[in-house]
C-alpha cells in the first residue's frame, strides 16, 4: 500500500524504519545497564576502589581514525566508568549538599533525553515550554515567593546566583538613569555591595563575574550559626546598595535574619538577593518555614533543584519579584527570534537550553505539597539523629543543627582530619571536610532522600569506629 501523505513516507521508509529499529534497541541497551548499575550501587563502597580509579585510563587514549559501533561504546562506557561513579544516591552520601536522584524526575530525565527539546523559545517545543512554565509557578509558590515574580530554570546556583545579581545590578542602575545595555559598566558610578562574612564561594564568584570586584564588596559580621548579626548590618544603605542574603549557610544550615535586615534595605531604594541553593527550600514544610521567614521581602532569589529536590544534575532556578528587572538583563533579540517575550531565553543567560524544567515538574507532581515537606522534614529529622549518635560517641557539634547540615569535630585537627579519610577510606559512607571558625571540622549534609534512619546508625558507628581507629 503507498501514501501521498510526506510524513508517513518518512515512517514508512525501510532506512529510517532501519535506523530507528538500532536506535530502539542501544536505547534498551543503555536502559538494562542503567537498571543493573542501580541494583548494583548499594553493595558498592560509597567512593570507588582505587583499582576501579586506575582503570579509568583505559579512556585515555588518542581519537582513532575510524568509527566504534555504538554498543561497543556503551558497553565500554559501563565497563569502565560504572564502577569509578560515586554512589551519591543509596542514602550514605552525606558530601557537598548534593541530592540523590528522584525516582520520577530520574524517569522523566530519561523520557526528556529522547525528546531533546531546547526550550530556549516556546515555538521550539510546546511541550518543553508548557512544563516550563507550571514548573515555574509550582516553584514560586511552593517557596512562597510573591505570585508575580518571574522565575528561569538554569544550570545551578552559581548561575541563578549569577542571573539574579545582573538583574539587581541593571535595576539599580536604571533607577538612577543608568542605562547598562546602551552604556555599560565603563563610566557607571559604583555600586555598594554588602554580604555576610559567611556569604558562599557561588555567590561571590557570581558578583566577580557580574563585574563586581573584591574592594566593592563589604562584609559584615556573623554569629555563631553562621547567620548575619542584625545589629552589625550597616543602617546607610540607600539606592546604590545591593544586598547579598544567605537561606541556609552551608556548614550549619542557619539562614540571616530577613525581617530584620530585608525591608530597611528595601526602604531606602536597594536591592536584596537571597542565595538560597538548599536553604530556601525550608519555606516549603512547614515545621521550618520559621526559619526562613521574611524571604519572601526580597528582590530576587536563587536556589538549586539537584539539592534538596533530588533532580538530576544540572538545575537551578532563579526568581526575580519584577518580571522587567529580569527581561531587562537577559532579554535576547534577533531577526529569526520569534520567541514570546518572556520564553526562557528572555529570562535567563542561555538561549538554547535543555529541558530541565520537565524533571522538577515530574518531581513536583508525584510528591505534592505533602511530599515535599515530608522529604524536607525528614532530612533535617536524620541530621538530627546524626548529632544525637554522634555526641553521644563523644564528637563535638561545632553549631546547633539547623536544617540538614550536621558539623562535627573529632577530637583536635589532626583527629579530626584522619577520621575524615579514614571514612572516605572506609567505604560505608562519604562525608567531607571543612574549616568552621577555625577549627577542622567534618561536615555531613544529609541530602538524599534515599537516605534512612538506618543508613544514620549505620553511617554514625562507622565514623564512631574510624575515629576509635585513630585514637587506637
């Protein structure tokens, strides 16, 4: 039987039938090992063998001249580097606030790489731009951020950090008359720019890369959480100031004092950006939304959904409370653009983009409101059983357990740092190193929703005996 119809000679066609037979069946292929490695990752330290390590320079070698079938790649792929992945989503991974995976956004990950859309504009994928936008607004108002903000998926809290500081910079400039995207930054009078002295590396490398210098910057005191001391914060802020605020410092958790410091800022005409990469999901369970009142007083906000969400790796976010502040900065034009005035692209530094905003609503919408908060509040449940079965074993807490961050010593520095490599070496779990005040210090950043009481106790004696271990 033949068509006229074009598109069903495209389907119909023995070639392409052909080469979508193949790419069904290495799809399949990359799906069993996928499913085997998953099965197989609990029963594997949580950091790589060292000969596993070493057989990664099997990668290492010069391109050859001809063609590898795909299979022989993919099997290649798994041979080696499966085994030298870190098992950062069975529940003992406690480094860096990295989450583990959620099992729908996981699955949703997977579905969104076949489709491949870039949601730079929404005439590039209905689908991509839909997601995008109820992922959006899901976002916002699980944070309880003003209704209207305009918010932009990313790829991490560095860029959000990054978007959202270029936005208060144009804004404070074209307040004053100053127009950014006509004049630039030659010749444009300084911005004051003030920031806790426990204001995160992302943070400040964003203002560093928004043209911000380090002798711009003003630090002022913390307390011993971390959290900025409201009584230190500069009361002469004005038009020209931007303020960087912290929702959950990354060793202890704390946040900065919003009501205190957010609505005088606002007052006197300057900007307030919140770096909230893990912190400012508290606002979403309602046992901790205490924690992060006022947040919602600022101008704009960053955070991470490969966090505390469990989305794969990368996605950020960043949500701007005037929706022209953002397509001010990040607005891109041209001839063939036909993107809608606030389509991704016109709110964020990428024009092409991948998909993200799929595995964050796939996330969203098999937990809900409940689940959220359920998953938030038990993290922060198990950092606390961490610091319960850690001083009861004789560790020092260095700060009170804030959220999900738990910070121990060991003993003095030396201890303390032997312990930390003698449980990366041990394998049973994964926690790394820090300096908090001064002292060295182990920091335990329970992120994975994966993670059980169990996996607390068992991970608890395991750096209880490497710590026995030392002292022996």
């Amino acid at each position: 039987m033949t068509t006229t119809d074009p598109l069903m000679r495209v389907h119909t066609n023995p070639q392409s039938l052909g080469r979508s037979r193949e790419r069904m069946g290495l799809i399949t292929e990359a799906a069993r090992r996928a499913g085997s490695y998953v099965a197989g990752a609990s029963h594997r330290p949580v950091y790589p063998a060292t000969e596993a390590v070493a057989a990664l320079d099997a990668f290492r070698r010069p391109l050859q001249d001809e063609p590898i079938a795909a299979r022989e790649v993919l099997a290649e792929l798994d041979a080696f580097g499966s085994p030298a992945t870190v098992v950062s989503t069975h529940g003992r991974y406690f480094g860096f606030v990295n989450g583990g995976t959620d099992p729908a956004a996981h699955a949703a990950s997977i579905l969104a790489g076949a489709w491949d859309q870039n949601v730079g504009g929404t005439i590039m994928s209905p689908t991509a731009s839909v997601l995008d936008e109820v992922a959006r607004g899901w976002v916002i108002d699980a944070l309880g951020l003003p209704s209207t903000a305009a918010g932009a998926f990313n790829a991490g809290a560095t860029v959000a950090n990054l978007t959202g500081i270029i936005a208060a910079r144009d804004a404070l400039y074209a307040r004053q008359g100053w127009d950014v995207g006509a004049d630039g930054l030659a010749g444009a009078p300084a911005l004051r720019i003030v920031v806790g002295e426990e204001a995160h590396a992302s943070a400040l490398k964003a203002l560093r890369l928004a043209g911000i210098g380090e002798s711009q910057i003003e630090r002022v005191p913390t307390d011993g959480t971390g959290a900025i001391d409201a009584a230190a914060f500069p009361t002469d802020t004005d038009a020209h100031t931007l303020v960087l605020l912290q929702a959950g410092n990354v060793n202890t958790g704390a946040s900065d004092p919003f009501t205190q410091i957010i609505p005088g800022v606002r007052e006197r005409g300057g900007w307030v950006h919140v770096d909230g990469a893990f912190g400012l999901w508290a606002a979403a369970a309602p046992s901790l939304r205490a924690q992060v009142r006022g947040v919602e007083l600022a101008d704009s906000w960053a955070t991470d959904a490969h966090k505390w969400l469990n989305v794969p790796y990368d996605c950020g976010f960043v949500a701007v409370r005037d929706p022209r502040d953002l397509e001010r900065a990040m607005a891109g034009t041209g001839a063939y653009l036909s993107a809608a005035h606030d389509a991704p692209m016109h709110r964020g530094i990428q024009m092409s983009q991948r998909a993200r905003a799929v595995e964050t609503w796939a996330m969203l919408a098999s937990h809900g409101r409940t689940g959220l908060a359920e998953l938030i509040e038990r993290t922060c449940g198990h950092a606390r059983h961490f610091a319960e079965l850690l001083t009861s074993g004789g560790a020092e807490l260095l700060a009170p357990v804030a959220l999900n961050q738990v910070l121990v010593a060991f003993g003095d520095e030396a201890q303390t740092a032997a312990v930390i490599a003698a449980l990366q070496e041990d394998g049973t779990a994964w926690a790394g190193a820090t300096v908090w005040k001064g002292r060295a210090a182990m920091r335990i950043s329970v992120s994975d929703a994966a993670t059980t009481r169990d996996d607390v106790q068992a991970s608890a004696a395991a750096m209880l005996r490497c710590w026995q271990m030392v002292r022996g």
